[in-house]
C-alpha cells in the first residue's frame, strides 16, 4: 500500500483475513461505523473476522508491505464496498487521488 493512501471501506462477506505486516505501518480503522481504530507496525498481526467493517490508511511516509491470507481463495466475490461515515471523513479528509 503505497504512502500517503487509504483503502475503501469494506467487508469480506463470510470470510475472515488475517495480515501480517511485513514492512511499513498501516492504521486500520474497524468494527461498526469504523469506530475502532488501531496502528500495526513490521512485525505485526491483525485479524479482521468475517463480516466486519474495516479501511486500511497509510499516513506513513514509506509503503506498507503485507502478507494476507483468508479463509477461501475466491472470497473476492464476497467483497462489500461500504461508505466511508461522516465523522471519519472530515478526520481523514478526500481520498487521496490515486488511492482507491
């Protein structure tokens, strides 16, 4: 995930993802209304159980490098776009152009 950018707010419908963070750091807001919030640094695991609202953001200045595995090779198919809440968009600010 390239510095400076954000993902989409999303779900893995059925499907849980675990990460490792191999280089970098990544804040990953999560759980309802993304109202949780933590920082994982190289060296680091998270775990985002199925069905639960996360959105990677990379404010580092260096890109973040990460090994992901999920619980079904085609659980893309299961990916829900959600919208990005009110109070965490005037904190973040737009998407950064590029960043998706």
């Amino acid at each position: 995930m390239p510095a400076g950018t954000r993902g989409r707010p999303h779900l893995h419908e059925g499907h849980a993802s675990a990460i490792f963070i191999q280089s970098g750091q990544v804040e990953v807001w999560h759980g309802p209304d993304l109202a949780e919030h933590v920082v994982v640094r190289a060296g680091d695991y998270i775990h985002i159980p199925a069905d639960t609202p996360h959105m990677p953001v990379n404010t580092g200045d260096q890109d973040m490098v990460c090994l992901v595995a999920r619980t079904d090779p085609e659980e893309q198919e299961g990916v829900r776009l959600l919208d990005l809440p009110c109070w965490l968009e005037g904190r973040l600010g737009p998407v950064p152009v590029g960043a998706g």
